[in-house]
C-alpha cells in the first residue's frame, strides 16, 4: 500500500485538464476561468455622479452652510445615459441624476438633500470638496487591467463584473461529465420496491449529489455482481463519459471483481489499496486516457475516497486551480486519535463563537448518520497519533 499523499500526488500528477469551450457570462457561474481575462472598456467610461443633486464648481460653495447659503444659477439637466455638452462657469450648476456623467468644468456634485431650489435659483447649505460624489471615469474598471487570473471560479458577482468589463461571452474550461457505476446484487437504485436483503444505493446518490454540486454532468447506473454485465457497463461509460467513478467491488473477495476487469482491459493502474482510513481499498487508473476512480462499497470508505482522491481528480480536470474541500482554522473540542501508519479522517460538527470555530468528531453508532451530520472533516497525518484538544487544526469544511 502506498500513502495517502503519495496516492494523491499520482492523481494530481496524472489526471488530464479538459478543453475550453466559450460559453455566455449567466453559463460561466462556478465554472472556471480558461484564460486572463483583462478590462476591454473603461467603467464608468466617464465621470460619472454617485449621487441625485448638482454638478457644481467647488470654489463656489466653499462657505456655505445654512445660515449662509451659496446661491447659484441652474443652467441645465443630466440623466444617466445623457450628455449636457455645456461648461459649468462660476456661480452656475447643472442639476444632475445617479449614473449620468458630470459636465466639463465640474469639480463635485452637491447631494439634493443640501439643496433648495427656486425656479432657477438654487440654495446650497453644505460645501463639497473637489471629486465629492463624483465616480471618475475608470475606477471600477480599466481597460488592460488584468481582472480574472486562469484557473478562478468564477461567482455571480465576478461575471457581474466581467459584463462591465465588456465581456459577454468567455472561455471557462469544460466540466467533466462523470459516469457513477455502482456494483452490487445487494443493490438497487432508489425508488424500486425494497426486496428482503436488498438495500438502496446510498453510495451512487451521494456522490452524484457531490458532482452535480460542483456543476459536473452525471450519469448514474446499478449493475450486478457478473463480470460481463460490469465489463460491458464500463465499456459504454469509458466511451461516452470523461470519467468513470465505481462504488464496491473494489476489494479482493469472490464477488470484488471491478479491479480484476479493469486489469484484464489493460487499464494503466497507478495504486490499488491506500495506507488511509476510511478509504483504504480505493483505486486509481486511466482506461482509454480517462481517469477510473474504483471507491470502496462502505459508506464512509466510500465518501472519504471520493472527497480525497476523486474529488480534487475532477476539480483539476475542470481545470480549478483549487483541488479538494475548502479549508479553514478549527479548534479541537476534544482530542483526536489515529494510527502512527496511517491517514486518518475525523467527521465532526462544527460550532460557531466569537474565535476559531470548534471542531467535535461526530460520534454514532449509524455510519450513514455520522456522514449525514459532518459539517468538516479533520486530517489526523500519518505518523501522529494524536492531536490534542485545543490545538488549532486546519479542517475541511463540508456544509
């Protein structure tokens, strides 16, 4: 058996990024940015008001308050999406609304509230100094300015952002579409009648739930122990899909015969067996260039191969620059333990305060319930056989 981090290191190391595809800015939320994405515009492209009021020459309202109110002459009117092509001279204003670019000559715009108009004639009771609600042209955006680096996930605010950057359209890298082949004469798919001996296929939910969090196309399938049903499945999802993920038959029992097919496909096997727990029976290849990821049938053998291994394998085919769960600082509510030879993960919950947050292992007799109720996981490495209570872990979170 191979460590968990030289087994991750082979993933990483051989997994193939997809290609590029363009795809509208709505399409590209949580995809990932192929290339530099840079400013093609300049936003605002001119001085623009921040505020409804009236563009006005500094100097002309410096002592106003209101007991002295500076009396100026309105001389015209500007809305977003319009132009007043005059020039501000002293003792005039130009009444002006939010988004609409600020006249030549102008120094600042005094807010409405601070204002009273009669007729033509306006009351100012506050100075503005010069750039006062004024957003000058290209301080959200310059164009050449480099916004989005390779590699970035892209968020709705950041596509908001790339729209006023002049971009409708841009190249994110394609997201692999994943076939999910679960084994087992045990097991059924969910929503067919629940026969004596038989159990649904929690496995094949879970982590087709996983892949289409991150925004993968998935295919999900339930086939029998008999090698040339699995044989055959396999061979269908090799060539329609950009990986294949296995849920048991991963060990070396009588009916554990997905390794020992892929071995008789010629498949090019990197590990089979990881010193890491749960997880242990996980394997990696490619078959036909396309990773096959073979997960353990145990629930949590099963989850904690996909998160470690499977997981960041898909994220750096859809070319994330991030591989793996998000982490952050937690502290131990209590002491951890593991084995000296071994990758150990903890499931825990975890509880929100004034500091760090506080990790607690999450301790149930149910397999499935302990997973259902994991908010994070912590990493005990191999080597250390115990992490104490209150020490500051960097933990995985996963809700």
């Amino acid at each position: 058996m191979i460590s968990y981090e030289r087994a991750l290191s082979l993933v990483l190391e051989h997994i193939p990024v997809l290609g590029i595809e363009n795809v509208t800015l709505i399409d590209a939320v949580n995809r990932i940015s192929a290339e530099n994405l840079i400013g093609l515009v300049d936003s605002p492209s001119l001085d623009a008001s921040l505020k409804d009021g009236y563009a006005i020459r500094s100097e002309d309202i410096l002592s106003a308050s209101e007991d002295q109110p500076a009396m100026l002459h309105v001389v015209g009117s500007v809305a977003a999406g319009g132009e007043w092509r005059g020039k501000i001279r002293s003792g005039e204003a130009v009444r002006i609304l939010t988004g609409a670019p600020v006249p030549q000559s102008a120094t600042a715009v005094v807010a409405e509230e601070f204002t009273r108009l009669h007729g033509d004639r306006l009351q100012v009771f506050r100075d503005a100094h010069k750039g006062r609600n004024i957003l000058p042209k290209g301080s959200d955006i310059q164009a050449g300015q480099q916004l989005v680096a390779v590699g970035k996930k892209l968020t709705a605010p950041m596509v908001g952002y790339l729209a006023a950057a002049g971009y409708q359209q841009i190249p994110v890298f394609s997201n692999p579409r994943v076939a999910i082949l679960a084994t087992g004469d045990e097991v059924i798919a969910p929503g067919r009648p629940l026969a004596p001996g038989k159990l649904y296929a929690s496995n094949l939910v879970t982590l087709g739930a996983w892949c289409r969090g991150y925004g993968y196309e998935v295919e999900t399938l339930v086939v029998a122990d008999d090698e040339d049903l699995i044989r055959g499945k396999m061979l269908e999802c090799l060539a329609e899909y950009d990986a294949l993920l296995t849920s048991g038959g991963a060990w070396s029992g009588d009916r554990d015969l997905v390794v020992a097919i892929l071995d008789q496909l010629g498949w090019e096997k990197f590990f089979h067996r990881t010193k890491m727990g749960p997880g242990k029976a996980v394997a990696f290849g490619l078959a036909s260039g396309k990773p096959v990821f073979c997960l353990p049938g145990g629930p949590p053998s099963n989850h904690i191969a996909f998160l470690e291994l499977a997981l960041p394998g898909l994220m750096k085919m859809s070319g994330s620059g991030e591989t793996g769960l998000p982490r952050r600082r937690m502290i131990l509510a209590e002491t951890i333990r593991g084995e000296e030879d071994w990758t150990q993960f903890v499931h825990g919950k975890i509880t929100y305060g004034n500091d760090l947050p506080l990790f607690t292992p999450v301790k149930s007799p149910s397999r499935l319930q302990m997973m259902a109720n994991a908010e994070a996981i912590v990493i005990i490495p191999e080597g250390l056989i115990e992490i104490k209570k209150d020490q500051i872990v960097l933990g995985q979170v996963l809700k």
